[in-house]
C-alpha cells in the first residue's frame, strides 16, 4: 500500500516541515506537502494545494487534509477544505472550484 507521502511526492508535492510551527497538533500532525499549479499559457500561479499529512495512534488510520486558497475575479479570496482519498479527485476538485467560482490567478 503507498503511504500519501509517496503518493504526494511522486505527483511532484514539495514537503514543509513545520511540526515546530504546530507544536499543539504534536505528535499526530507529520508536516505540509504542497503544489503549486500554473496556468499552461501564461505559466502564472493558479494556486496551490496544501495537504496536512496526519497519522493517528492505529498504524492504518494515516489522513490528509486538503486546503486550497483561491481569489475571485474581483479580489476576493477564500479557502476550500475537504479530505483527502485520492490524488486524481482530489487535483480534479481543485480545478473544477477555480473554474466554476471565476477565480484569477495569483501572479
């Protein structure tokens, strides 16, 4: 079974570890994997994916918390959070909110 770690790393998810910036999530919360998308025709910021990688006291029960910051055509800017299943739904989710909430992008 691949470990989200794996997952995120091979998908090109760049690993944070701020475990000391979030000492009260101790020893559970394993640190920040993000992306960052671009747009294809202008290479700007799109925005990027946060996943919160969680491990729980079961060896089996390892989470991931999604967070993405978008900003609307009129400089609006709000966060989407939800969990994490799987790699394909989740970059598909991130997407479709960007599309269907006429989000710009950051650059």
């Amino acid at each position: 079974m691949t470990t989200i770690p794996e997952t995120l790393l091979a998908a090109g998810y760049r690993f944070y570890d701020d475990r000391k910036q979030r000492p009260e999530c101790a020893p559970y919360y394993q640190g920040l994997y993000q992306k960052r998308v671009r747009d294809s025709a202008t290479y700007d910021t799109r925005y990027f994916i946060n996943v919160s990688h969680w491990v729980f006291p079961s060896p089996t029960d390892e989470q991931g918390e999604v967070e993405i910051h978008l900003i609307t055509d009129q400089d609006r800017g709000f966060r989407i959070s939800t969990g994490f299943t799987d790699l394909r739904d989740t970059e598909e989710f991130c997407e479709t909110a960007f599309t269907r909430f006429n989000c710009r992008n950051y650059d």
